[in-house]
C-alpha cells in the first residue's frame, strides 16, 4: 500500500477507521489494524476494549 510507504508508518502500530468495509480489509491486507465505524459508540466501545485506548 503506497500510504505506508508515503507515510513511513508502522502498520502493526496503525488503527485505520472507516465506513467502508471493504477499504478497512485492504488496510488489514498490509498489517495496519481497522475497525470498521457504525457509530460512535461502537467506535468508542472498540477503542477502550480491543486497544485499551481511553477516549
């Protein structure tokens, strides 16, 4: 994916969020984590459980 060559990021490292369940697999594709956004409750749920982000 050109965005990690562009950007010089860690995939392993990334969380990439997104509607579009298709783009969040090709995210997935080159080792960067995605969730895939419905709501913002969701969202916030995913963050704190499965990363242990607070938000």
């Amino acid at each position: 994916m050109d965005v990690v060559r562009q950007t010089n990021i860690v995939p392993d490292e990334t969380i990439f969020i997104d509607d579009n369940e298709l783009n969040i697999k090709k995210a997935e594709e080159v080792g960067i984590h995605g969730i895939v956004f419905k709501n913002a409750k969701q969202l916030k749920e995913e963050l704190e459980i499965k990363y242990q982000i607070q938000v």
